[in-house]
C-alpha cells in the first residue's frame, strides 16, 4: 500500500509531462457555463474537484432557475458567496457573501458576461464599479484577489451573512475582528437543510482601516487604496472556527494567487485525465469533459483537515476518513455513483464509510443529506444502491455493516414503509403525501440490491425475505392498461387515470407520469417483460413511449423535459430507458434514440441541458453513454453496450491500468464523415474483447477493471449484435 501511494504523484508528473503530446490540457476544452442558463441550475464560479468551498457569483433568487444562485440570463451582482450547489431543484446555501464597492451602502453591482472570465479552478469578473473580481479555492479554503481602478480612494468589502440562496433563511451570525488583518465567525441558517452551520475565519493581504459591524447580519470593512489589488482569503468549518482557521491554514497558507490557480487547474486536470477520448475537433470534444467535470461537484467534503466533522445528530466526531455532504442520491445512483466506481475508485472507500457513520448517527443512510442535515428529499431508498454497487464492486471493508444500515434502512416505518410490509405495496388512500408508485418502484430496487449484498454474505434468509419484497413491484402493474398506476387499500386502480396527467393533487409520480415510471424495473427487466405477456408486446409498448403525445395537465411539474415522445431526459427516471432494448435483443433501437439524445440534448451553450444537472446526474449519462456503457441495474456491476460517440474513450483504472473502448467505423479527428468514417455509422456489427470475439450487448464491471480494449466494429445498419438470448444483459439473482 505505501508503495502504490509514493508511486501515484510519479506517474501523474508523468502524465502530465506528457500531455503536450496528447493535445494540451483537458481543462482548456471545459466551457463552464454549460448548463447555467435553461434549467440546468449548474454552478458557476471558482473550486477543485469535490471541495466543500464553491466560491462564486450569487444573484438575486428571481425564481426556480436560480437555484445555484446564478443564471446565465441575469446581470446583478449581490456578491461572492463560499458554498453553492450545482444543478438541483431547490436552491440552498449562499453562504458567507462578500460584495466589494467603492460606495459602502451600496448592496449590489451590475455586470455583463463580457467582463466576466472563467476556467476550471478560476473565476474573474470586471463589475460596473470598476472593480476586477478574482477568485480560485482550495478544498477548505477560498483566495480571493480585489483590484480597484486607480483613482479610487478606498475598497470597501461588505461581508453579508444575512444573505443566502433559494429556501436558505439566516438564523444567527458573526463577526469579529481578532486584528487589524482577521476577522471570523459563523452563520447558521435554516432551509432546505434544517440546522446549516459555517464557520469561516478571513485574513487580508493588508491592515483593515475600518471595521463595522451592522447587527448580526453584516460587516463593513474599508481598505484604503494603494495601487495594490487586496487579497482575502477564506477557510470554512462545519466543526467550528478553530476548524476553520486550521483549515484555511493547512490549505492555503500562502498568498501567491497565480499558483493557487495553476494547483487548482492542476487538480483538475488530473481528474479529468482519467478519462481520454479521441478528439473529434467539434463541439462534442467540449461537451463530453465539461460533462466530465460537473460529475465532480459533489458529494463534497466535509470533515476539517484534522478529521473532525459535524455528525448528522450535530454532536462532533472525528473520523480517520474523509467524510462528505450533499448526497442527491435520488438522482446520481442511477449514473453518477456507477461512473465514480471506474474513475473515482480510491474515494469509494470513504463515501461508504460516511453513509455508514451517518446511517449510525441519525438511525438511517441518507436520502438527500446537505451539510450534515437530513433533508428527506425525493423518495425511496437511494443510498442503498450505491452502498451496494461499492460492496458489490469490492470497493469497500465494511460489508458486514452496510448491509446493516441498509435492512435497518429498508425496515423503518416512515416515507411509506409501514404500508409496504403491511400491506405489499403502499395504498395511495393511507398516504398522505402521494407519490405512491414512484415510492414502491424505488423501494423495490433498493430491496433488491440488499438481497444481492446478502447473497454476497452468504446471509440467505436476508436475501430471500429482500428477494420477496423486491417484487413488490408487480402490484402496481395493470395489464388492462400496461401502465404502473396507483392502487387503494382494496386494491383497486386510481380513477380516473391517464398515463400523461401529473396533477398536484392524488399525484402518483414523482416528477414524471405513468409513461416514464412504467419502466422503473431496472433491476428485474424480465420480469417487466413478463407482465406485458411477451417480448413482443413489451417492445411496442417501449415503441410507444418515444412518440406519445399527450397534455401534462394544470401545474406539472417543471422537471419533466427533455421529451422524446413521452421519454423525459431532463429528468432521472427515465435515464436508463433507452437500454431497455438490449434486454429484448434489439439494441439498434436504443442506438437510433442515443444519439438523438446527445445531438438535440446536450448543447456547448448556457441552455446546454435539457433539464437540471442534478449534482452531476445529467452529466454522468452523458460520460458513460458517449463512451458506449451504461449501469442499468442499481448495483452489480453489469454495464450494457450502447453506441459509443466518439472513435476511441479510454478510461485510466487506479492510475495503473487502462480500459478502452474503440469504435471502428466512428468518425475520428480528421476523418471525412462519409463512407467508413460517417455519423450514421452508430449500430455495433461486431465486437471484440481484447482480441478474442466478443457477442454479448453488455460488459461486466470486473472486465472493465482488469484493463484491456473493446472493440466495437460499428456499420450504419442495424444487425444481429446481442440479439440471441445467451447474449442479452441480465438481472441475475431473482
């Protein structure tokens, strides 16, 4: 083990050295604003992969797009605040805002986009009052760099705390002046997350002339205006702000704004070498590794430098692991959390590790945990199937208590639980909330992937009771209509039913109706079929779903975007759709409908998503599916072969090995896009696996790992590739 760890910073400088050769830095082909006009809600602004400061602009809240506390559509400025999210539904943090002006009453700057600059680890901006922002961050800390105009007389910095984004509601705040060059304190607020507490300690690259403090809620502080640009630098605690200040120091105990920018860009790059396509010289080349880099926003970390962290009971522990916040588990076990197992592999240890301690700390794993609060957002059982995926994977120690938190997760009484051992499914009638189907259709999943993980541990009364619940999926199925449909307590079908209408009242779904949720089985896709009565039937019902048109109803939810027919990509549960066709022998189906998806849907613009990027969901399809693979199933490790979009995607295994997939027939950099090398050439012929002939639609996790090339020879008509039965994807262990 120490050997491998002193041999990693080799390699890297290695790689590194070597990227002249290979095209030049990948974080120069990231275009961040992809996503932040539309409803994409992403991020904007200065970080490093999974770090807990996400230091940028923050805007007026005007509405449901601005949930990230900026949108691409806006010019009003109320400051740079230390902590966003990127891509969800609900707009939280906003923490810690600092505004510099000319004028100290002012609250709030205008700007434009052509004053604005911005980059992996980095984010300037040129305000209306003539002063240059610079921003770039550690994991823990924030750097910022303030230039005034000449004729300035003095630089006020307004630090607000009473501000915050979205839902965020301030609750209690400090500041206090520990010398003439430091300053610290905290702000605690209430929202989405119930109980939000920061610490921040803040020192400046020259004496503070003034400082003021107005309530509890904001400090004023003036610099007179020496022709030098001041730098602030930032370190934020969940813990406290002696955690704070240790962390700002560990971080970042220097003032050298250029190499914090060039680490950061360095971390970033990195990271996104772990993943090497071949060039195509179009947009496509930008959109795949901006995607690539909003998969890494989150979780963020969240334990002090010493290990300290705030547990979800609020009581301090200290952990010999990292820990991590903002779980949108709901969203990212789909595609997100499978992406990292192959890339991220040296952090799963520590994400099941933080799952675990909370699961111990608040009697439950997470369903969408946010700076140490619980939020009980979204439904079902998320975190079990990304706990699953990593026992399942071998990617974490702790199996014997995973498997714990999860039958103690899955056995609780709330969210509709109750209902579902009571009665085998959950009455629509007996909850108050709704979403009933959407629930039974996730908790199935989820007991699924506890069975297997007690098939793994030879626990075999767990998996066979799990096994039983995991078709609980059956009793929402009526075969009069083919469409998963809510049922009372005597068990009869809501009326009146149409599977378009998602009304706010005796809703069903969860942002969805009955077309997208009809196909959440993804862990027992045969027996899917099996209600429909054949593979025949089930196809043309599938068919159906890509061209049905029909009206949503008064106040639906704005989440369902991205139609193909009544195939939603904005939004999650309709992500593992498109794959359902290998598991009825006719992938050339789900290829047609791939690569509409990526030419209609993922633009290198603002409005650059067809819905939220959901912390990094939307992206991650996009990663997985250009490289041609896509995790179905919950958890195991069972990746079905899709349509690659580029030539040629190599993903770099633990820094030691490299898995590639090669298209064959795709247009590659250079190549005219006719004859061999042509757009329409998206349907697999053949394949191969490290040489050998290769007839399955689908790749196992452990083959991938191992290292090696898939060759998928592609043509521009569909063929019997995965078609025979022996070569379909599975879902073993029913």
């Amino acid at each position: 083990m120490m050997k491998r760890k002193l041999l990693l910073p080799a390699l890297l400088s290695l790689l590194l050295a070597a990227m002249p050769a290979m095209g030049g830095r990948l974080t120069s082909m990231v275009n961040p604003y992809i996503g932040t006009g539309g409803h994409g809600h992403v991020f904007l602004g200065a970080n490093v992969p999974f770090g807990l400061v996400q230091l940028g602009p923050t805007e007026p809240t005007r509405g449901w797009d601005w949930c990230s506390g900026y949108h691409y559509s806006d010019s009003v400025l109320l400051g740079f605040s230390h902590t966003h999210l990127s891509g969800t539904g609900i707009g939280e943090l906003g923490d810690v805002t600092v505004l510099p002006v000319q004028e100290p009453r002012q609250s709030h700057v205008l700007f434009t986009h052509s004053g604005e600059q911005v980059r992996p680890g980095y984010y300037s901006l040129m305000m209306s009052n003539g002063i240059r922002a610079e921003l770039t961050a550690t994991e823990r800390a924030g750097l910022h760099r303030y230039t005034c105009p000449p004729d300035a007389d003095s630089l006020y910095l307004r630090l607000d705390l009473k501000r915050g984004i979205g839902w965020d509601r301030f609750t209690a705040g400090q500041a206090v002046s520990l010398s003439d060059t430091a300053i610290m304190g905290y702000r605690y607020s209430r929202g989405w997350a119930d109980d939000q507490r920061i610490y921040y300690a803040a020192e400046f690259s020259r004496p503070i002339a003034h400082f003021r403090n107005e309530a509890d809620t904001l400090a004023i502080l003036s610099f007179p205006n020496d022709g030098r640009p001041l730098l602030m630098r930032v370190g934020l605690s969940a813990v406290s702000t002696d955690g704070a200040r240790a962390n700002l120091h560990a971080e970042l105990p220097h003032w050298d704004f250029e190499r914090l920018c060039r680490e950061a860009d360095g971390k970033w790059e990195q990271q996104l070498q772990k993943i090497r396509i071949a060039p195509t010289a179009t947009a496509q080349d930008t959109i795949f590794y901006t995607a690539l880099y909003h998969t890494m926003t989150a979780p963020s970390v969240f334990s002090d430098v010493n290990g300290d962290y705030r547990g979800a009971d609020g009581r301090t522990y200290h952990a010999p692991h990292h820990t991590y916040t903002t779980w949108s588990l709901w969203d990212t076990y789909r595609a997100a959390h499978p992406l990292m197992t192959l890339i991220h592999r040296e952090r799963q240890a520590d994400l099941a590790a933080t799952m675990i301690d909370i699961w111990r700390e608040q009697g439950k794993l997470p369903v969408w945990h946010l700076m140490g609060c619980e939020t009980n957002c979204m439904v079902g059982n998320p975190a079990i199937p990304v706990l699953a995926d990593m026992v399942l994977k071998g990617l974490t120690r702790q199996g014997d208590e995973a498997l714990q938190a999860m039958q103690a997760s899955a056995m609780l009484d709330e969210r509709g639980l109750a209902l579902l051992k009571q009665y085998g499914y959950i009455p629509y009638d007996l909850l108050a909330d709704h979403e009933t189907v959407a629930r039974g259709l996730e908790y199935a999943l989820a007991d699924w992937c506890v069975a297997r993980v007690a098939e793994r541990l030879g626990q075999t009364g767990v998996q066979q009771d799990f096994d039983r619940r995991a078709q609980s999926y059956r009793q929402y199925f009526d075969s009069a209509t083919g469409f998963m449909r809510g049922k009372d307590a005597q068990g009869r079908f809501r009326q009146p039913f149409s599977p378009f209408h998602t009304p706010p009242a005796n809703r069903d779904y969860t942002e969805g109706n009955a077309w997208q949720y009809t196909w959440l089985v993804p862990h027992d896709v045969e027996g899917l079929v099996g209600l429909f009565g054949s593979e025949q039937r089930f196809t043309q019902k599938l068919d159906s779903l890509f061209i049905a048109q029909g009206d949503f109803g008064q106040d639906a939810p704005p989440d369902i975007t991205g139609l193909i027919g009544q195939y939603a990509h904005g939004n999650e549960p309709s992500h593992h759709i498109l794959y359902l066709y290998n598991f009825v022998g006719q992938p050339w189906k789900g290829a047609r409908l791939l690569h509409r998806v990526f030419s209609e849907q993922y633009r290198n613009a603002p409005d650059g998503l067809s819905g939220n990027e959901d912390v990094g969901q939307m992206s991650a399809w996009y990663v997985l599916s250009a490289m041609g693979l896509y995790q179905v199933q919950p958890a195991g490790g069972l990746f079905v072969i899709g349509s690659p979009l580029f030539s040629e995607a190599s993903i770099s295994i633990d820094g030691s090995t490299t898995f590639t997939i090669r298209a064959i027939g795709r247009p590659a950099k250079g190549q005219p896009r006719d004859a061999a090398g042509s757009p329409e050439n998206i349907f697999v012929q053949s394949a191969r696996l490290n040489g050998q002939p290769y007839t399955r639609s689908y790749i196992m996790y452990d083959d991938i790992v191992r290292g090696g090339v898939l060759e998928l020879i592609m043509g521009p008509q569909p063929s019997a590739f995965g078609s025979a039965p022996a070569d379909r994807p599975h879902s073993g262990g029913r």
